[in-house]
C-alpha cells in the first residue's frame, strides 16, 4: 500500500516566506491527475493555511514534479513573487538536483554519461530510447557513478543534463539496469509499497530572493535496503 503525505505527516525539510521544500512519500502526486486523488500541491496548501491559521485561498506554485512512484526533494514555491525566479532556476539549470536510485545490475561502467534520444508515447505513458536521433525524439544527458555495492543491488548517483519524461528510468533500463520496482521499465517485481528505488536525494541552489546558497537533503525511505545504502 503507497503511504502518502497528509497535512499532518508532511516532511518539511526547508521553508521560509517564500519557498517550501517537502519530501515527497511514493504515493504522491504532485499536480491533480486523472485519478481525481488529492495531489500534494493542495496537501502543502492545507498544511500552510493550517500552521498560519491563513483565512481564504493559500497561494503555491509548482516549479517541478516528480514521477509519482518515486520520492524525494519536491519544490514549491509560496508567493507569486518566488515562483517565476524558481522557475527561471530551473530552466536556467541554475538548480542543482542530485537522484539516487537502487539497480540490480552492476553497470559495466562504475561513471558514465548517458545520451540517448527519447521518445514519449502518450497512450501508455511510457518513453523510449534511441540511440541515434528519430524523429519527434528529444535529446536526453544523464551522468551516473556507482556509490556503493550493495548485498544485491547498486547505488547509483545521477545527475540530469535535460528533463525529459522519465528520462531516468527509461535511460538506466536502456543500460541494463532498471530500478528497483520498475516494472514498467523491465524491473521484474515491484516494491511492496508500489513505490520505485528513485529518490531525489539533494538539491541546491540559490535563494532567489535571499540570494542565500541553500543544500537541502532529502532523507531516504524507511526501507531496509535504503537504510543499507547509509
């Protein structure tokens, strides 16, 4: 069963007047979808208008999402001020995000930059790799080193040139080496908890109103083989 975040357990891991830094549970959703289920853009809405006793609508914006099976550093921003500055981080690459994810194959390289080409199909909501440029296929840069060998898994740490639709997952499948509980990527059972073994692990960057260097760390999943990984 996906635990998901409520106004009462949110993991707050950063917040000032004008950002909000959660730790997003695996059965979030971080914008409303087709499900109709709650997404956590109106559970950080509910928590905000409940710690500040706020009267009316509670203003957030979303600067980035992440898929919904996996966990980690989610950003939002609190005033209509921030969020244009956030967003220009990100599209900036002014934005630092850092994923670790847990794989069952040893990479045959322990470091490596991966560049593939990524096609997007909309009806299975899915995403393919090439390795040469297709058409409607958009360019996809990831970097990965190994951190550490596991009992029966690796620990990869990556970090994302471009953000393309599940470009993590499709690209480290394309290598042999799907995460864990990935089931739509080749994984060949799932996480008890529905979850995926990718996690946004840290971010930095710099306080677009403060112009203060900020570092926020996401802790991992309560999961054995993630405690491993520490």
């Amino acid at each position: 069963m996906k635990l998901r975040s409520n106004k009462d357990n949110l993991q707050v891991l950063y917040e000032d007047n004008h950002i909000i830094i959660v730790n997003k549970r695996a059965g979030d959703i971080v914008q409303g979808d087709k499900t109709g289920d709650k997404p956590l853009s109106e559970v950080v809405k509910s928590y905000i208008k409940e710690k500040y006793n706020k009267p009316g609508n509670v203003y957030l914006g979303v600067v980035h999402r992440l898929d919904r099976p996996t966990t980690g550093i989610v950003m939002f921003a609190k005033t209509s001020k921030a969020l244009p500055r956030l967003n220009k981080l990100f599209s900036e690459k002014k934005a630092t995000k850092t994923y670790w994810a847990l794989v069952k194959n040893k990479p045959k390289k322990a470091n490596d930059t991966l560049i593939h080409w990524l096609k997007k199909n909309p009806k299975n909501n899915k995403s393919t790799a090439y390795i040469k440029e297709t058409s409607d296929s958009k360019k996809a840069i990831l970097h990965y080193k190994t951190l550490k060998a596991l009992d029966n898994y690796y620990l990869l740490e990556i970090s994302l040139e471009t953000g393309r639709h599940h470009q993590i997952r499709v690209q480290l499948s394309s290598i042999g080496c799907p995460i864990k509980g990935d089931l739509k990527y080749g994984f060949d059972r799932s996480n008890k908890d529905g979850s995926i073994s990718l996690h946004a692990r840290q971010l930095e960057f710099t306080h677009p109103v403060k112009n203060e260097a900020i570092k926020v760390i996401a802790p991992l999943p309560n999961d054995p083989v993630w405690d491993a990984c520490l």
